[in-house]
C-alpha cells in the first residue's frame, strides 16, 4: 500500500434480516447482491454471507447500502456479523485478496499428496 492511500480491505459479511415474518430471507439477500453488482467492488456470494474487497471506505458504504435497501424491501431489524481484514506489508491486486488466501491454503494442502 502507498504511504498516504486508502486502506485495501478484504472483508465478509453476513447480512441477516430479521422480523420479516418469513423462515427464508432470500429475496432480502437478492436485493443486497443487486447492490453489490452496482458498486463495482469484487464480491462473491457464498452459504453463509458474502465475501467482499476494495478500498475500506467502498466496501462499508456497500454494506451499509446493503443495509438501507434491504429495509426498504420491509425488513424492520438487520443484523450483520463483519469480519474485514488488511494488510500493508505487500500489494494485493484489486480483486485477488479472497481468491489469492485461498489459492495459497490449496497449494500448501497440495504438498500434502506429493
């Protein structure tokens, strides 16, 4: 990371409405993906949340737009649970910190069968 520019953060997140009178939240998670789509930042929805990365301040107005558009489908509570991480000891290309963790798990494992 340059001295002096802003924070790249690999975050994850889980966005949980609450209230909706409904055993599925689904159609509130569609809604939050549809606002990931439009923010430009690299996501990728998985079981239990969502994984998300770009500049620190992208990525929580993304969430807290999340937020604000899953209230307004009807959700009257939200609970999300965020766990974000940085780093400033080497350069992360935009869109490769989640991927590139996960690669390096795979190729230690790997070593495992040779």
């Amino acid at each position: 990371m340059a001295q002096g520019s802003e924070l790249y953060a690999v975050a994850d997140f889980c966005l949980i409405p609450m209230g909706t009178g409904e055993p599925s939240v689904a159609e509130y998670i569609a809604e939050c993906q549809r606002i990931l789509e439009k923010s430009g930042l690299h996501f990728k929805m998985h079981g239990y949340g969502t994984n998300l990365e770009g500049p620190w301040s992208a990525v929580c107005k993304a969430i807290g737009d999340c937020h604000a558009a899953v209230h307004a489908k009807g959700a009257p509570r939200i609970a999300t649970d965020i766990r974000i991480g940085t780093r400033v000891d080497k350069d992360i290309a935009p869109g490769t910190g989640n991927d590139s963790k996960v690669a390096r798990v795979r190729e230690i494992l790997e070593k495992d069968t040779k």
